[in-house]
C-alpha cells in the first residue's frame, strides 16, 4: 500500500510518458522510433497500473503488466520482421514510403523542404595514454584516428 | 470539492497553462525538423527544463509532487530520456535514450514496492526487446543520416496536442488527489479482504497451510513494500490468472511462428532441393 501523494506522483510520472511517446509516433518518420515511441507509450501505462495496484493494494495491476510485458515482446518481434521487409523493399525506414496505400482522395505527402546536408564530421574521443608506456617505435602515434 | 482546493486551483491553472505552453514550444523546436539550428534546438532545452520546472510546481501546488528525492531523481531521469528518445536524430542513440528511460522507469517501480516488474522491466526490455531493436537498425541503417530521420510530420500540432492531452490528465490526476473518495467507493484493500477471511479459520491451521501463509499479508500496512512481494505476484498469476498465462505462452509461441514464417518466403532452400533430389 503506497499512500495518495506517492499514487498521484506516479500517475504524472505515467502521464507524461505516454504523452512523449503519443507526440513521437505522431510526428517520427523512422518506423524503428515510431515503434520506440509506441513502447515508452506502454511504460507510462504500466506506471499508471503498478500505482493503482499498489494504491489499492490489489495484484491485478501487476498481473496485467505482466501480460504487457509479454504482449510487448511478441509485438516486437512480429512488427520488427515487417519493418526488416519494408526496408527490403523500399530500402528505407520511411513511413511516409507508404503513401502508395493512403486513401484516393488524400494528397500526397511531399517533403518540399529537406534539411541542407549536415553531414556531421564524428568527433572520436580523446584517449589519452595510461598505464605502463608499452615498447614500441615511436614513428606510431598511440591514438587511434578511429574508435 | 472543499473551498481551499477551489482556492488553490486558481494560481495553479495559471502555472499549468504556462507549463503546458512551455511544453508544446519545446517539444516543437526540439522535434527534428528542416530548418532547425544549433540556436534553435539550444532554445528548445531551456524551455524543455523551464517546462520541466513548472510542470513540478504544477503538481505540487496540486498537492501531488512530494519531497521523496529517490522518486523524483528517477522520475526525473525517465521523464527526460524519454523526451531524448522522441527528439534525437539518430535512431540509434533513440534507442539508447530508451534504455535509460527503462532505467528510470524500473527506478519508478521499484520505489512504488513492484521489485519484481522493476527487475523484469529491465531484463525484458532493456535485455531482450531493446537488443532486438538494436539488431534491426544495424540490419537496416541505410549510410548517413536519412532525411527522414531530420524531417518530422507537422510537429507544430503534434506538440500543441500532446502538451494539452498531458495538460487535461494532470488536471483530472490534481482532481483526484483533491477530493478523496467517499468511503461507501473505496476499494477494501485484498490484502485487509484475505486477512479478514483468513482470521476466523483455525489460526495453528492456517499456519500450516503454505498457499494461506503465502497469500496472506507479511507486512500489510508497509510502505516500500513487502519482503514476500514476488511470491505474492506468483501466488496471484499462477492461481487466479493461470489460464491467461497459458494463452500467453501460445501467444509467445505463435509470434515466434510467424516470425519465421514471414521472413522465409516459403522459398524451397537449397537443402529443400538436395533433399527432393535422394
């Protein structure tokens, strides 16, 4: 038995995860993040059913997080086999590689403006050398220009 | 509802209507989008914590968020990898971010006193499914970053509509905490319910009976929790709910099937064709 204040932190807590993972499969292209999105969905729920369970002191709540947890799993596995053959397909992540099946009278979705490319040049980190000096030629520098 | 919660539901309207402004600006200039700047999405951190700030302020003046500085450290932690998760680039850092929101998460059942889904949110999730998403973006990583991953669909709305649906829960959440129940609603706890019925039986009887000792409350009036919570959670699935554990092992069993089976096309291999040649 958990008392009331503990019970409406954690529905807040709840609350706000499944609105973060609401607005994420909304707005997220990438179908691996929009599935991401659908599970912090499922963690703000079980947060919500473990402090009724625990406020109400009944085992129900548990019980049912524990079917989710499985259902969650199956889920995973079956939609990350029909991602991994979309990708097949298209050779893309993108939902909106789809649209082919959108209703007749819907537009379709055109990005006019895409991101200038950004490409990022990854900064490695700095390893610097520690421990015993190890025997070697000198003409090798010890850092890595990779990890 | 008394006339001190009406007072204070005033100023808290005010804080929880800024908060959930604040909420729906970051989320939209944090969400990838085509025109986003390093200036932009730094704007979108501070009005992230701004946010944060008043949304805990909301649910104090509501009467809710408390001094537990465990809670709220993990709160904390899931509540903001959670938003990483949504707002981040790269899939594959998503994904890392989710992990640290189950780390939260499991944080949070933990100090709710459910040790054993804490454990299992860890070892399920961040062991199991989370590896598999993992295994699937290296499969299906095109090179480079994916403009899609840098363009989002209308994150303006998205963002004005999630903030207000988490501004409505946390009203009815302040709601609740404001007006306890009447005691005619209030659920007799399970725990008090198996004691009353355990108590008139034979009590030397009831102590050796190990399925009554096992169910019957070790410390009912606990905070944490008690020392006997997993065997209590099994005595429940594997009494009441032994049938939907059941279905639940075929569910497990069908979805492992037809995974295979979608991702074989039913293509004769060529050990098929060995074997129809002896």
């Amino acid at each position: 038995m958990i008392p009331a204040t503990m019970l409406t932190n954690a529905l807040l807590v709840g609350a706000v995860l499944f609105c973060l993972g609401l607005v994420g499969i909304l707005t997220r292209r990438n179908l691996i993040v929009m599935f991401l999105s659908a599970e912090l969905m499922l963690q703000g729920v079980s947060v919500t059913l473990v402090a009724w369970s625990r406020y109400h002191g009944d085992w129900g709540g548990q019980v049912l997080v524990v079917f989710v947890l499985t259902v969650a799993a199956c889920e995973a596995a079956v939609a990350l086999v029909f991602v991994l053959q979309a990708f097949a397909r298209t050779g893309r992540l993108d939902a909106s590689a789809w649209q082919a099946l959108r209703e007749e009278n819907l537009p379709r979705v055109i990005d006019h403006e895409l991101p200038a490319d950004d490409r990022v040049v990854p900064t490695w980190p700095h390893l610097s050398p520690a421990g015993v000096l190890p025997e070697g030629d000198d003409s090798r520098s010890l850092e890595r220009d990779h990890v | 509802m008394d006339p001190v919660s009406t007072a204070t539901a005033a100023p808290s309207g005010l804080l929880l209507a800024g908060s959930v402004a604040a909420i729906a600006a970051s989320l939209w200039l944090l969400l990838p989008k085509a025109s986003d700047t390093v200036a932009s999405r730094r704007l979108g951190f501070l009005l992230g914590a701004v946010a944060l700030v008043g949304f805990a302020a909301t649910g104090r003046s509501l009467g809710c968020v408390g001094e537990d500085a465990v809670f709220l450290t993990v709160a904390g932690i899931a509540v903001i990898s959670g938003l990483a998760t949504i707002v981040t680039r790269s899939p594959v850092y998503s994904a890392i971010w989710f992990a640290m929101t189950l780390a939260g998460v499991s944080g949070v059942l933990l100090v709710l006193g459910a040790q054993f889904l804490g454990v299992a949110t860890i070892v399920v999730y961040a062991g199991a499914i989370l590896v598999m998403f993992l295994f699937v973006l290296m499969l299906a990583q095109p090179s480079g970053m994916a403009p899609y991953d840098r363009v989002s669909n209308e994150p303006m709305l998205a963002a004005a509509a999630g903030a207000v649906l988490l501004g409505l829960l946390t009203l009815s959440i302040g709601r609740l905490s404001a007006a306890e129940p009447p005691a005619c609603c209030r659920m007799p706890s399970r725990a008090q319910a198996v004691a009353a019925a355990a108590v008139p039986a034979d009590g030397a009887a009831a102590k050796d009976d190990e399925s009554t000792t096992l169910i019957a409350p070790a410390t009912a009036g606990g905070d944490t929790g008690d020392a006997n919570e997993v065997a209590h959670l099994g005595a429940e699935l594997f009494g009441r709910h032994l049938f939907a554990v059941e279905v639940a092992g075929v569910l497990l069993l069908v979805s492992l099937v037809g995974a295979i089976a979608v991702v074989s096309r039913g293509e004769a291999t060529e050990t098929d064709h060995r074997r129809e040649g002896r």
